[in-house]
C-alpha cells in the first residue's frame, strides 16, 4: 500500500510545475548532450562526455518518477477549519518559555520549509498542537527537550 502524500493545492501546482520543467527543459538539455556526445564519439566506452550525459538521464528520469508518484499519491488538504488545528491550518503559538511568538502552516512533509514557517505535521511542534483548539496549551517534546505553547489563533 502507498503512502498518503499531503500537500496543499499551492504544493500540487509546485510540484507539477517542477515535473513539467523537468519533462520539456531538463530532458532536451540532456537529449542535446547525448547527441552531441555521440556525435563527437570514437570509442563510446571512451567518450566520458557520453558517460555523464547517460548519468544525468538517468537522475533525471528517476526525479520525473519520483514526482509523479507524489502526484499521484497526493491528498489535498482542504482548508476551511478553524476550530481546531489541522492539516493545512495556519496556527499563532506563544512558546511559554519565553513568550515568544510564532505562526506556522502545518503542511505535508514534501512542502515543509522552515525558511517559510510552513512544518511538516510529523514534525514534534505540529504532532503536540494537531487537534488542539485556541487557548489550549501543548507540551512538545523533542529529544530531550520539552516546552509548552499555547494556541492563540487558528486560521483558514
């Protein structure tokens, strides 16, 4: 059985786009360098121009594999929920210890990104607050660490 991929509607379009510029601009590229490879060939074991030209079809083509197959694993997460946290839910957390305030999207692990404040929801944070509603307060614990956030809002 395949696994689920969450992602949301912006992280299909994402990844389709990236399949569809690997499909027409990578694949030329490399069908350009195979030609000109052989083109230019004596000895085919010989031609290290060759050689890569094939190492870099073949990363290619398992990348193309790999994103169709999150396509066509995907679940798209629906938005809309606001009551409690969800997938897909964008959620304003006061870390306790230092009354810190963050807001983070929970999302699939393909599209997390830190950089974004956008976490994956097996991260330790989104598995503490997942089904928790505002005002309700969450121990996380990773590693050996815990600390507490509390949910100031949640949004669609």
């Amino acid at each position: 059985m395949k696994k689920e991929v969450y992602l949301t509607k912006e992280g299909v379009q994402e990844i389709e786009a990236k399949l569809g510029m690997l499909r027409r601009l990578r694949q030329s590229e490399i069908i350009h360098l195979l030609k000109e490879a052989r083109d230019s060939a004596n000895n085919v074991l010989e031609n290290t121009a060759l050689l890569y030209a094939k190492q870099e079809q073949q990363a290619i083509d398992r990348k193309i594999a790999e994103l169709e197959s999150i396509i066509k694993n995907a679940k798209v997460i629906t938005k809309g929920n606001t009551d409690k946290v969800t997938l897909g839910s964008k959620v304003k957390l006061a870390f306790l210890s230092d009354n810190e305030v963050e807001t983070y999207t929970i999302v699939g692990t393909h599209e997390a990104n830190p950089f974004h404040n956008k976490i994956s929801h097996e991260a330790p944070i989104a598995k503490a607050i997942l089904g928790k509603t505002v005002n309700e307060t969450a121990t996380v614990s990773h590693d050996l660490n815990e600390y507490q956030v509390k949910i100031l809002g949640i949004y669609a």
